[in-house]
C-alpha cells in the first residue's frame, strides 16, 4: 500500500514539475527570446537557440555582437574538441535583439508580423531568359515576396487565398466566413490582412518561459 501510496506521489511530482518546465506565456511586442541561431522550427518554438549567441564567434575568434552581420561566418566551440563552422546554408534562422530572423529567399528575413500566423516579407532573385529578348543571355531580376509562417506546424504558406484557406483550417469558423467571400474578394490584401489579424487575436500565439 505504502509503495503504492510513493508511486502515486512520483508520478503526481513529475506531473507538476513537467507542467512547470513546460509553461507558455502569450507572446506580446518585445517579449523576451533568447538571442542565438536555430537549426530548426522547433527550436525556434521553444525558445531554446540550438546555439546561444554567447557561444558564438566569427572568423576571426571574437565574440559575435550582431549576428545579422556575422551569419556567414559562424562559429561555436563544443565542449570537446576544436570549434566549428556553423554553414549558413543549414540554419533555420537565429533571433536578435528579440526579432526573428527566418532563410528565405535571398538571405534571411525578419517575422514582420508575429503571431499564431507569422508573415514575412522577402527578396527573390532569379534569371529572367528570353532568347527573343535577351539574345546574350538572360536578365537577373528580383521579386518582393509575401509569406505566412504557421506557428503550429512550422510550414510556409504563400501569402494568397489558397495560404489563407489552408492556414484558417486551424480556425473553422474563420475559414467559413474566409470562404463565403467572393472569389475576387479572397485574393485582395485587404481581406487577407483582415482575416490574418482575426486568425491571431482568436489564436494567440505562446512561447515557453
């Protein structure tokens, strides 16, 4: 009876330490995260750089200050062993200065919107060809880009109505009332912004202490 009394206080000890450990708080402008770079989504979630910024270099051995300037020449020392390069190329992205900082495109861009449905703007490069046009070869020209980021399953969305459509199915009360708009009306900034607005205030999004 005793060991069973013991195990139930275990389990009932672990309960509460594991709810403690795993408390989110509702995100809010200027919210503190820690500052370093993330090797994915997840870390990204849960507010745990996969290197803190502290732990991080340049090039040359000295501590990195601003990673946005530093970014392709990354280092870290591990705890055994020499220090090592982090590639640019697998970062998920890093946060600075409590602003997050996401691979898109032609670099890395700030969340300009944070919320359950984050959206970002970015540069895209790419090689206009026409041999009618352009008889030496081809024009390299760079496009704005709008996406949305879903804070709960870490997947990009283009900033469209069918993004919107899927994102809202999070919310199937909004994506009814998304989808009772006329089609035209669907794929106007206007009711795109609105509805990325509503989708956030209905679903506030949360960090880990």
């Amino acid at each position: 009876m005793r060991q069973a009394a013991l195990a139930l206080c275990i389990l009932l000890f672990n309960a509460v330490h594991s709810q403690v450990d795993t408390a989110w708080v509702q995100y809010y402008g200027g919210m503190e995260l820690h500052d370093g770079v993330y090797a994915n989504f997840k870390a990204f979630r849960s507010n745990a750089p996969t290197v803190r910024i502290e732990a991080l270099s340049d090039d040359q051995g000295l501590a990195v200050r601003d990673i946005r300037r530093a970014v392709s020449k990354l280092y870290y020392q591990p705890d055994s062993g020499e220090r090592k390069m982090i590639r640019k190329e697998n970062l998920w992205g890093f946060c600075q200065n409590n602003a997050i900082y996401i691979a898109a495109g032609n670099g890395f861009y700030r969340i300009g919107l944070m919320g359950s449905l984050g959206h970002m703007v970015y540069e895209l490069s790419y090689n206009d060809w026409d041999p009618y046009m352009y008889p030496y070869g081809g024009v390299t020209r760079t496009a704005v880009m709008h996406q949305m980021l879903d804070m709960e399953t870490g997947e990009f969305l283009p900033f469209t109505a069918a993004g919107m459509d899927h994102a809202l199915g999070h919310d199937p009360i909004l994506q009814e009332e998304f989808r009772s708009l006329p089609k035209k009306q669907r794929n106007k900034d206007e009711a795109l912004f609105r509805f990325l607005r509503l989708y956030n205030q209905r679903n506030p999004l949360s960090f880990p202490k």
